[in-house]
C-alpha cells in the first residue's frame, strides 16, 4: 500500500521542466533549419536523378544529421525534468482529491516507459491531475475544466512523434531527389509540430503548477483561518 500522499511544491521542478523545454524548443528550431537546408539540397537536383555522390547533398544531410542527434541529447534532459515534474504534480493530486484518478502515482512514471499504454496512461494522469487541481467552490464542488491544453499538447506531440518516424523511414527507403525531397518535408512538419508541443508543454506546466499552488495556499489560509481573499491580493 502506498504511503500517504504529501504536498510538495511543484515550482523547482517546473522551473527546470520550463527551461529545459525551452533550450529542447531552441534545438528543434535548428533541426528545423537544417531540414529546410537539406530539403533545398534536395530540390536542387532533378527530381528522376538518383541520390549517389552528390556533396552538397551529403553536407546537407550531415547539417541535419548532427541537429537531430543534439535536439535527442536535449530531449532525453528535457523528458527527464518534465517527468519528475509530471509526478510531483501527480503526487499533489492526491492530496486535493484522493479518490479521483484512474491510475496510482507509479504510472506518472512508468506510463512512460511502458509499450502500448503510453499512448494514453500519461494523458489520462495528466487529465485527472488537472481536474484534481481546480478550486472548489464554497461548497466544496470543483467545476470541469476545459481539457483544450491538454489536448492541443497530447495530439501535438504524437503527431510530430509519427511524423517524424514516417520522414525517417522514408528518407532512408528513398532513391530518387523526388522522394528524398517528400521525406525531408514529413521532417519538416514534424519539426513544427514539435515546435507547438514544446510550447503546448510550457503553458501546461505553467498553469498546472500554479493552479496547485494556489489551491494550498488558499487551503491553508482556511486552516489558520486567514481570509481567502488575502490569498489573492
């Protein structure tokens, strides 16, 4: 049985989640860039030509190649600071509704690492942890919160996660300028993608981490008996 659930603030843990998903952002705007060089490359040859022994070709491939091996490098840091806020929050959940999420805190973590279920455990925690953190009313009730966030964060990162596995695979079966070309572009909207996710990922942080933490301010202020309108101002 796990031990009880205590608050902790979330801050330093979105601080580091905000600014590694930040610097992740930067090198995805620089594999963006080399994409863009490469599917320029690309279109510089004639489209029926066959992609063997071309320089300018190859330095642009080695331009994209190495921005994508930084961005995974900044990735893997920024996965890693995101998670460990992902669990805090989650943790924090259970402090303000002990009943209402459909999986243990565990899977705020191994959601992640799981085949198959983490296509949707860490969208239903994050879910769950959102609707968790809305204040209540006088009397207690918590209205639904708009799911749009999480939404628009979820369907953004999976689209540009296929995305560029589909740009990927194609790239590499590709024999001809014109369909190496095609590929570089599956590249190129992944990268955008992962562009609006990152920044999908920061707004989420942000107003989940400040929504728990004006609902323990305000629960404390009722514990000592402070005015929850000082809270506030």
């Amino acid at each position: 049985m796990p031990s009880p659930a205590v608050y902790r603030s979330p801050r330093a843990a979105a601080t580091a989640a905000t600014v590694l998903l930040a610097v992740s952002a930067a090198t995805t705007v620089f594999s963006l860039a080399a994409n863009i060089h490469l599917f320029g490359a690309a279109g510089d040859l004639v489209p029926e030509s066959y992609l063997v022994d071309n320089a300018v070709l190859a330095d642009a491939e080695q331009l994209s190649q190495s921005a994508a091996t930084i961005h995974l490098l900044v990735l893997l840091c920024s996965a890693a600071t995101f998670i460990t806020w992902f669990h805090r929050v989650r943790v924090n959940a259970e402090v303000f509704d002990p009943y209402g999420h459909r999986r243990g805190r565990g899977w705020a973590i191994g959601g992640w690492f799981t085949p198959v279920v983490v296509v949707w455990f860490p969208r239903q925690i994050a879910r769950d942890t959102w609707q968790a953190s809305v204040r209540t009313d006088e009397y207690g009730v918590r209205a639904p919160l708009s799911p749009t966030l999480l939404n628009l964060w979820w369907g953004t990162w999976w689209a540009a996660k296929l995305l560029g596995q589909m740009g990927s695979r194609l790239s590499t079966d590709a024999f001809q300028a014109y369909a190496y070309q095609e590929a570089v572009g599956w590249l190129i909207a992944s990268d955008l993608l992962e562009l609006a996710a990152a920044g999908f990922a920061i707004a989420l942080v942000r107003r989940l981490t400040a929504m728990q933490e004006q609902r323990f301010a305000e629960a404390a202020a009722r514990a000592y008996g402070v005015p929850v309108a000082t809270v506030h101002g």
